[in-house]
C-alpha cells in the first residue's frame, strides 16, 4: 500500500531541511577556505614578529630593550589569539538558536578576518559603531552573512576604494541595522530583482583573489536574515556603489537565554531589492 500524499510532503520537507542545513554547514566551510590565504600570511607575519623580538630580547641585556621585545610578543600573541577565536565561532557548528549578541563585537570579529585583504587590495574601510543594544541573533550565521557582504564590497572595487560599514539602533523599528556599503562598480537595474535568487550571480567567475561566484551566497544571506525575523534591503546604482542593510531584532532586557532561545529555520520566501 502506498503512502498517502501527505506522509511523502512532510518526508520531502525533511529532507529540504537537511539539505538546507548541509548547505549552510558548506557555506560555512566555504567562508573559512576563502580566508584561509589571508589568515596564514597574517599568522606567518605575527610568528615572524614574535621569533623577531624574541631575537632581539636575547641579544640585549638591558631592561629597556627586553621590557619593549616583551610587550611586543605580548601584542602579536594577543592579536594571533584574536584571529584564532574568530576563526573557530565561524567555523564552529553551533545549533541554530539565537541568544543576546554583542553586535558590535562580532562586526569587529569580521572585520579582523578581513583586515589582511582589505589592505592587500587598497581598500579603506570607515568603521562607524554605534553603543547598541544586543541583537537577538545566531552570532556565527550573522558573522557568515557580514563576511559574505563585505567579501562581495571588496569584489566590486577591483581597483582599490572606500567602504562603510555602519552599525546603528533603529528605536522607532526596534532593530539593530548593520549597513555596508562599497562605492564600486554597481548592480545594473534589470539584475537587481534577482541577486537574491538561488544560483544567481553577477560575476563572471574567480577573481586573481581565487574568490568568485556560486550564485548561493545572497541567496543564503537572505534566507538567514529572514529567519531572524529580519530584513535585507540593497540599494545600488551603477558606478556609484551598492548598500546591503541588515535590519535585525534587538534582544529584550527579558531575553531568553540560549538553552531555550528560538530556533531559526531559513525558509525560501519572495526577496524584496
């Protein structure tokens, strides 16, 4: 006897969220191998500082020359400890709750990855944090999303620029807004509509980054914020420059703490540019 329609749609919508999840997971894994050049020539010039100084403190007897090689391997480890951290909450697979975030934290945590690359491609980056309330948010799928974007920022200034990344509490909406914007080359209007389809991109293929385009990644940025009970707004106009905002829901002073925080499941819904 077979089973009945409804039996095989519930097993088929299991098996969407298994996939969905393995998707994430690789989108995960994804962000980590894209940085992984940049961390390793930053982990090869802090381990260079450090032998360095260690040299120069062995070499010299006086208090003053050690007191000053000390303090700086004190700063490279503290700085190589920072990048190590910010690796393992991305690449780390946590549940899918949301719990009160220091937002401003984890845009730092982001930015740090990056921080490498940015310069390696000419690329000023004005940070404005605002003091802003905790977000209620999955931290580690936050930190994918704001990657993925300011990735695609620096993509679109092929020739070096100028980026904003802005922090900011929307009192009137109740939201934590993360905005980042590039002034590179723009989205043409007739592709707007569709960077937030599966499959989709605008770019033609790597860049001498190695770093190119599947077409999964807004499409996931979406999906997650969507999940948060957020919103994604982009503005673009060619040759100026593109603006993603991230509108996230601030966390209650009677938030609930993680073990019983809300689960976030991304489901596909119409995306609005």
């Amino acid at each position: 006897m077979s089973a009945s329609p409804d039996v095989d749609i519930v097993e088929l919508r299991q098996q969407v969220e298994v996939l969905r999840e393995q998707l994430a997971q690789a989108g995960r894994l994804t962000a980590v191998g894209e940085l992984t050049s940049t961390i390793t020539h930053e982990f090869n010039n802090l381990l260079m500082s450090i032998i360095n100084y260690a040299r120069m403190g062995m070499r010299h007897k006086d208090e003053a020359t050690r007191d000053k090689a000390f303090d700086r391997i004190l700063s490279a480890s503290n700085r190589a400890a920072k990048i190590t951290n910010s690796v393992l909450a991305l690449a780390r697979n946590r549940s899918n709750t949301a719990e009160p975030t220091d937002m401003k934290q984890l845009v730092e945590d982001a930015l740090l990855l990056l921080e490498r690359e940015m310069r390696k491609y000419r690329v000023a980056v004005d940070v404005e944090l605002d003091d802003v309330p905790r977000g209620m948010v999955n931290g580690n799928q936050i930190q994918q999303v704001l990657v993925n974007l300011l990735i695609n920022a620096r993509q679109a200034m092929p020739r070096g620029g100028r980026m904003i990344v802005r922090l900011v509490h929307d009192a009137e909406a109740g939201t934590v807004d993360l905005v980042v914007r590039d002034f590179g080359c723009g989205i043409p209007a007739d592709k707007l509509p569709h960077i937030f389809d599966s499959f989709y991109t605008t770019k033609s293929g790597p860049d001498d980054s190695g770093k190119g385009g599947t077409g999964l990644g807004l499409s996931m940025c979406r999906d997650i914020i969507e999940a948060h009970h957020g919103r994604i707004r982009v503005e673009s106009t060619v040759g100026k420059g593109t603006a993603f905002t991230l509108k996230l829901p601030v966390a209650s002073a009677t938030a609930a703490p993680a073990a019983t925080a809300p689960t976030l499941t991304a489901t596909p819904n119409t995306p609005t540019a």
